[in-house]
C-alpha cells in the first residue's frame, strides 16, 4: 500500500453564493438579447428591454393599467370560473389543472373583464392572461370577450380586446370551440351598429382566438415581434414539408401582406386606441 492509498480525499462542498440573503426576483434575463435586466427598472419602462425593444409578456392586469385612465377600472365577473363540463382527464384531471393555475396565478381564469376610460371616453375591455393555462380559450374567456362586446353594445361605446392566447382549451372540447362563433356573432353585433371594435394582438395570439374574434377589429393592431396565426410554424412545416420564410408568423411579417394595420410599441399604445376612439367614434355635441 502505497503512502497516497492512505489519503482520504477530501469531500467536495458547494460554496454558498455570498449574497444568499438576496431576495429573489430582483433580475431577468431578456430571451431575446440576452442582456441581464433589473426588474424595477424593466417594469419603469413598461416591460421591455431597453437594449433590443423585447416586449416581455404581462399580465391582463397590468395590461389594464397601461392602457386605462388611473383609477378608471372597474372589474366585472372576476369570480366566473369552468365548472369542467367533461370530467376531462390526461395525465391528470382538468379539475387539479384548474386548481394549479389558481393556485399559481390568484386568478379564477386566464380574462380580465370590465368597463374603463381611454383619453376620458368610457371603453369596454377584456384581456387574456397567458400565465394562465396558456391564455387558452374555454367557456369563462368566451363568454368574457363576448360579454365585453355585449356591455359596449348596451352602453354604445367602443370595444377593446387584448389576446394572448396559445388557443382553444382542450379540455373543454368543442363547447371551447365554440367561443368562436359566440364571440363572432358579438363582434358582428358591434359592426351592425357601427361601434367600434379594437384588437390588440399581442404575443402569442395563436389557434382559435386569432381564427376568430383577435382578427375582426376595426383596427387591428400589433405589438413588435408577436407571434400571430393559427397554427405554429413546426406545425405548418411539419405539414406542407418546407421551410418557412424567416420572421413568418410575426407582426412585420404580416403587415407586409395586410393581415393587421399597424404595429404599436407598447408605450404609444394607449394613445394610438385613444386616437382610434376618437376617430371612429367623434364626440357627440349636445
């Protein structure tokens, strides 16, 4: 035996980071760039990287509060939720999924509802989560966006819809589908009257919300680099066997071949829809 058999070697231990106390939370990486982003600084300039203009994904709240006068929004049916029509069941019921995304979000579904007011002229408006189960569109989101299309019919003011959806929710089947054509027959409804109907696509808008009521605006608009169609481009590819241009299914792609109006960055957005309002619907002199 040799003297370095008699040498146990020694134990090898992670280091702890010396800032172990440092809260969580405090920095993002930006997916697009790369860069490394302070979140309090990233929020201050409206979620997007101010290296490479990434339009990070928020929540339907916030979402709101971009876009609404502050203190103007007033939520309606926030207590609306699936009660599973199918019983659905994968790899785990759609009951425990419904739970976790509860559970993980604060929210009842993946739609913020209510009424608010845009350069001080009142607005209906629903914006889709996709924190929640993907965004995706079952009964309680279909009959939020349509309700959301029914209020500003009723009330004769204009209509704003924020999607962002991965699309239809499979675990309600074709009573998911068809939100499609509810939520078209609103939006119809809003045409017949001439009231108008603002879309806002932001990324993704996929599947059956962009087959339907996210592609029916009066003004359709974009924010920068959002994926927008209804299938995925793996998906197309996998089908027609060829490779996609490059950018296809993206918003300058699609402005280029007049599939949305116009692209807005999301700090000019809200007054892009407040000069839309006031374009399609003058004020009424008395």
């Amino acid at each position: 035996m040799g003297w370095f058999d008699t040498i146990k070697s020694p134990k090898l231990k992670s280091k702890k980071r010396p800032n172990s106390n440092t809260p969580e939370g405090l920095w993002k990486k930006c997916p697009e760039c790369g860069e490394i982003l302070q979140c309090t600084k990233l929020e201050e300039n409206g979620n997007v990287c101010p290296y490479c203009d990434k339009h990070f994904r928020i929540t339907a709240l916030k979402r709101v509060e971009y876009l609404v006068d502050e203190g103007s929004f007033k939520q309606i049916g926030e207590k609306l939720i699936s009660n599973d029509p199918l019983k659905f069941e994968d790899k785990q019921s759609y009951e425990n999924r419904l739970k976790k995304a509860k559970d993980g979000t604060g929210l009842h579904d993946g739609t913020l509802l209510g009424i608010g007011k845009i350069g001080q002229r009142e607005v209906s408006i629903a914006a889709m989560d996709f924190s929640f189960m993907g965004g995706s569109m079952g009964v309680v989101t279909g009959e939020k966006i349509a309700y959301a299309m029914d209020l500003a019919y009723e009330k004769k003011i204009p209509c704003i819809v924020v999607s962002c959806s991965g699309g239809a929710r499979m675990q309600e089947g074709i009573i998911s589908l068809m939100q499609m054509a509810k939520t078209s027959a609103s939006r119809q409804r809003l045409r017949e009257a001439n009231l108008p109907f603002i879309s806002i696509l932001t990324d993704p808008t996929t599947g059956g919300c962009a087959a339907s009521f996210a592609m029916l605006g009066d003004i359709n608009i974009a924010e920068p680099k959002a994926l927008i169609g209804f299938a995925g481009p793996r998906v197309i590819e996998q089908s027609i066997r060829q490779s996609l241009p490059k950018g296809f299914q993206r918003s300058e792609f699609l402005l280029e071949r007049g599939f949305i109006d116009c692209i807005v960055h999301r700090k000019q957005l809200k007054d892009e829809i407040s000069f839309f309002i006031n374009t399609l619907l003058p004020v009424t002199k008395h």
